[in-house]
C-alpha cells in the first residue's frame, strides 16, 4: 500500500518540488496552501505524514498542529515541521506542541525525503 503524505505551504514552487519528488518515491501525495485546507483534507484522508509549514495565511503550522494533535484519527501520523522559523524558541515552541521533527528552510529535497522514509518507516 503506498505511503500518504500531506504537503501543507503557501510557497507554490515548494509544493511543486515536494510534490514531484515524494510522488517519483510512490507517496499518494495531498496537497494544502494553508492549515484550514490541510484541516479540511484530514477530514476525510488519513496521512502517514504531514509536511507543515508555520508561516502561512488563515490557520498557521502552529494551529494546525494543535488541531491534528487534538483528532483521535490522526494521532498515528507524524508532523514533520518545515520552516524559514529557525530560532532555537521557534523549534522548541514546534516540538512542544508534538512535531515529530522540525526542520528548516532552505532545505535539500534529498535531506527531507530521507527525513521522512526514516521516520514512517
């Protein structure tokens, strides 16, 4: 069965690249613009990952952790936080409200796949 992951950031050209990356590794990829898209999507897809950024409009990668957090469906699946948000306060804030791993923008596309297959696997 593949893998499912939820690809959650404004940045087009970051979903694009993630996008067609995690698909060449044979992911059912979904994809989100902002946290109350990502909530709506969870609401009927069940995700081995999500791939969250924080800085978005509407609802931020903050909230919409607390809210993955707070759904019983989803309390298997990882939150993996990537971000520009690098301040040692900013990685502690995203840790304590429960990612499973917080990792910064810029990024290789190589470093966040192996991040993931790591963590799901």
């Amino acid at each position: 069965m593949k893998k499912k992951i939820l690809i959650v950031d404004d940045e087009p050209n970051i979903v694009m690249s993630l996008e067609y990356t995690f698909k060449k590794q044979d992911f059912e990829v979904f994809i989100a613009r902002d946290g109350s898209e990502a909530l709506e999507i969870l609401k009927h897809h069940i995700p081995d990952v999500v791939l969250l950024d924080i800085m978005m409009p509407n609802v931020d990668g903050y909230q919409t952790l607390t809210q993955i957090k707070k759904t019983d469906s989803l309390k298997n699946t990882k939150v993996v936080f990537l971000t520009a948000k690098n301040k040692a306060s900013d990685i502690e804030k995203g840790l304590k409200l429960g990612a499973d791993k917080y990792l910064n923008k810029p990024f290789s596309v190589k470093k966040i796949v192996s991040e993931i297959l790591e963590l799901i696997a």
